[in-house]
C-alpha cells in the first residue's frame, strides 16, 4: 500500500516540475524580447489579447494573438520593425481573382485555413491551405489572383 501511495505521489511531484519548468521557460523565452519589439507591437495593435510571442529567428519575432475579434499573427525585427500581419479569413472573402485562379488550378482541393498577409514593403498576398494527404500545402496568391511561390 504504501509503495502505491509514493508512486502516485512522485507522478504528482514529477507533474508539478515538468508544469514549472515549462512556465519557467515561455517567461524566460519572453523577457528576452528586445524593448523594441514590444512597444512596437503594442504601438500598432493597441488592446491586443492573448499574446503569445516566439523567437522565428536570431533577429525576429512572431506574435500570436486576438485583435478586433479575429485571430493574426505579426512578425518583427529585433530592432522593433514591423514586418508582416497574417490575418484569418475565409475563402469567400478572398477577391474574386484569387478564389477564380485558386478553382481553377485546384479544383476539388480541400482549404484547410485562409488567411491575408499585409507587408512592410505595402504588399499584400493571400495564403490558401490545402489538405494534400497528411500534410499541408500553403499557396500563395496576389490580389489579381497570381499564383506565386514563397
């Protein structure tokens, strides 16, 4: 009985450290962000909720969050420039161009997420995910319905 008890408590005890240790590390991961970034990202997308920021590279940031009831993502420099915003949308918001162009070279696809990725450089571009099997294929489209590659 008592070597039942131990087991059950060690499990709470190794759970317990794990949980720590991975709160530990997002705060951690974090407090690293450059100042920059983050008064950038408050600066541009005021009243943001459920931030969740992670290192892309050694000199990028990706938030994740819920701004104006929608889901998106920003990419920043580590010095606090704005990069690119990803916005959920849907296949019907699409311009006319990009959903014609899309049916015609994809017809019977399965679009798994659509989203609208503004840019630093004043682009915009349209992402469609397809189901291909198992995995994902991201296409992406200019507004007049060019397919491009990244």
């Amino acid at each position: 009985m008592s070597i039942t008890f131990n087991l059950i408590e060690m499990k709470k005890i190794i759970f317990l450290a794990m949980t720590l240790i991975f709160v530990n590390a997002i705060s951690f991961a974090q407090s690293k962000m450059p100042n920059a970034v983050k008064t950038a990202f408050d600066q541009k997308f005021k009243n943001a909720t459920k931030v969740k920021w992670d290192k892309e590279s050694l000199h990028e940031y990706e938030a994740e969050f819920q701004w104006q009831g929608l889901n998106y993502s920003a990419n920043f420099s580590d010095t606090g420039k704005w990069l690119e915003t990803e916005s959920q949308s849907s296949f019907t918001q699409l311009p006319d161009k990009v959903q014609n162009a899309f049916n015609s070279s994809h017809k019977g696809a399965i679009v798994k997420a659509v989203a609208k990725i503004e840019t630093s450089k004043g682009e915009n571009k349209y992402e469609v995910e397809i189901k291909n099997g198992v995995s994902t294929i991201e296409l992406f489209y200019t507004p007049d319905g060019k397919e491009v590659k990244e």
